[in-house]
C-alpha cells in the first residue's frame, strides 16, 4: 500500500542517547517530524517510526488493532536500545499511552517519558460504542487535525476506521492498571483546549503517579495536536530539557 507523502517514518543516528518518538492514531510521523528533526539536531538518536495501517488508507487501518502498532514500536525501541545506552521514549495522544505502556513493560531499560495530550482513557462517547459499531459501519467522521495555529494541518485519516478504535478499550485499561508500578520521570504537556481527549487521562496521571516523578506542563495557546501548534517550541525545549536532566550520559553535541 503506497505511503502519503510526507507519512514516512524518520530517523536520524545521533549519540549514545536516543529518543523513540510516537505519532498517535489515525495519524502519522508528520505530526512528530519537526519535534524529531528538532531533537536530531540537539545531538540524540532518533527513531519515528510508521504505525501499521497509518499514513495510507483508513480502510487498511482496519485491518491492523493496537497489538500491531505496539509491536511496531517495541520493535523500534529494541533496536534503538541496541544502538545507545539510554533510551527516552515520547508520544503525541494515543501515542503518548503507548509510550506509557513501553515504560511499564521495560521499566528501568526506558530513562523517561514525555507525553503530549495523552489518551489513556475511554471517554469519547463514539469510541465508548466502536465495539457495537464495528458489527454495521466500517469508519465514522476522524479526529485528526485539531491545531489552532492557522495554516498548519495535520497529515491523518478524515475518517476513524471503527474495527481499529474497537481494540482500543483494552490498551487503555492495560496501561492504567501499570502505572502504579512506573517509576520513571513523566513529563505530560497538557492543552486545556483539546477538543479530542478530555481532562480525565491527565487527571488519571495524577491520581495514579504519586511518587514525585509527574510534572505537568499546561500548554495555554494549542488544541490537540499540540506538535504542530503554536506552543511546539515549548514542548521541543521542555522535552530536550527533561532529556539533559535525566540523561547520565551527555548528549553528542549541544
């Protein structure tokens, strides 16, 4: 199946720190780009990879459920932990709980996680019927392109592949009933104006990390996609920032 242009993965061989980035659902590695370009040319390793069933068709995405997207990204994170000596791992909504999900599963061989707008939770009410759904409709209208920053768009499915959303409900639970046990430092940016994911996945964050290792950072000027909007110079910084904090072995180059 043909990739949009502009829906590649990207990947840069940087120093012995290295980042896996993670787009999130019916997006594409369009969306993290500049944030992996930017963390590039700070000196660390870079890896974006494509989620299978994204950046083609939302009909091909159908075929593909949340097992086919981790497992693409465990694979990343494997070779990129083969690479160099510590590894962060950071993600954009349903990106960001797959990123959760990788530090609960590998735990001390992950430094740190930044997430971006989260989605570790069930609460859109058309997702919450997806598995009713999926028995009578293939797709349903998309969530992409929620950016305020006029002019900047968002490579993603205009339609939600139903079959696809229906295996999400299990990630979600899999992944809150782990952060008890995450011990990492989670750095989350957080845009009040979201009009995909609602309040409760950070709010979850807070209830369930209590160990001193969450800060969260309000992005006051960016819907959703927050990457590609106005406050992107602030999540490039903070991330790279968090990096050098809690990295113990210095970048290539500043």
């Amino acid at each position: 199946m043909p990739v949009m242009p502009g829906a590649e993965p990207y990947q840069h061989a940087g120093g012995q720190v290295g980042v896996l980035l993670c787009h999130g659902f019916t997006g594409s590695p369009q969306s993290l780009r500049p944030w992996g370009e930017y963390l590039a040319e700070a000196g660390l390793t870079v890896a974006l990879p494509r989620l299978p069933g994204h950046g083609t068709t939302w009909q091909e995405m159908n075929h593909t459920r949340w097992e086919d997207w981790y497992a693409e990204l465990d694979k990343a994170l494997a070779d990129l932990r083969g690479r160099c000596s510590e590894v962060f791992v950071m993600g954009l909504s349903l990106g960001g709980c797959m990123a959760l999900r990788l530090a609960e599963v590998h735990g001390e061989g992950i430094k740190g996680v930044v997430v971006v707008n989260p989605s570790i939770a069930n609460d859109v009410p058309l997702l919450k019927l997806a598995p009713l759904l999926k028995l009578f409709v293939p797709s349903v209208p998309g969530v992409a392109g929620d950016i305020k920053k006029e002019g900047a768009t968002e490579l993603g499915y205009t339609r939600t592949p139903v079959k696809a959303a229906a295996s999400l409900p299990r990630l979600w639970a899999l992944t809150q009933a782990g952060l008890d046990e995450l011990s990492q430092p989670v750095l989350v940016f957080h845009s009040p104006q979201d009009h995909v994911v609602k309040p409760t996945s950070v709010r979850i964050l807070r209830e369930k990390l209590t160990r001193g290792n969450l800060r969260v950072v309000e992005l006051a000027d960016s819907y959703h996609v927050a990457t590609l909007d106005n406050d992107a110079d602030q999540i490039f910084a903070g991330s790279l920032e968090f990096v050098r904090a809690n990295a113990s072995v210095p970048l290539q180059r500043d």
